[in-house]
C-alpha cells in the first residue's frame, strides 16, 4: 500500500477550531507521508526526544507517551499522530522533529489549509 493510500485509510480530522488547528494538522498529515515515505526519519525524532524532551521533567508524560508510540514502527506513529482524539492533539501538540519543512513547503501547507 503506499503512502497516500495508507493515509486515506485513516479516519482523519475534519474539523478545527480555527486556522492555526487546521495548519498545524495538515503539517502533521505532510510529516506522516514523510515518515511513511521514509521511516528511518523516525530515529530523527527520537534523538530530538531524546535530547530535548526526556530532560524536562514538564514533559516527562509526553517523553512517555512518545516513546510507547514510536516502538510501535513508523505505521503506529502515523495512525496515533493523525487520530482525531485527544490523544492524537497531545502528539500533535508534543511532536518531536522528524523533519524540517523548506518554507516553500510551509506555505504549500498554508494555502492548502486556506483553500478547503
């Protein structure tokens, strides 16, 4: 299955709040497809939990949290970022960096969001 068609499987968020919400989520969806494309991203995002994450005490639930979901392989980690529950929120919210958009990246991400 490949990634577009992974993705379109899942049931994802509709609904937002607001603007910032819904840009936030369509670059967790565009983080997900890299992750899928290129699931050695995942140790990037470990070692970004690693490093910034796990020495705040403040973010000792969230260290937890993310360190169960990325065990479970790049699949797992898109299925949970993605899911449209407070869980989800929480790793949207928290998400270590897997990747570094280019800003003419961003701003596809933020027209997209504008458009629909």
């Amino acid at each position: 299955m490949d990634t577009n068609q992974f993705i379109s499987t899942l049931p994802l968020k509709r609904d937002f709040h607001d603007a910032h919400e819904k840009r936030a989520y369509l670059r967790a969806v565009a983080t997900a497809r890299r992750l899928l494309e290129d699931p050695g991203l995942l140790s990037r995002g470990a070692e970004h939990l690693e490093r910034f994450t796990r020495p705040d005490p403040r973010q000792s639930s969230h260290y937890a949290l993310w360190r169960e979901v990325l065990a479970g392989g790049e699949a797992e980690v898109v299925r949970r970022l993605l899911a449209d529950t407070d869980e989800g929120m929480a790793l949207r919210d928290s998400s270590p960096v897997f990747v570094r958009f280019a800003p003419e990246e961003l701003k596809a991400i933020w027209i997209d969001a504008d458009a629909k």
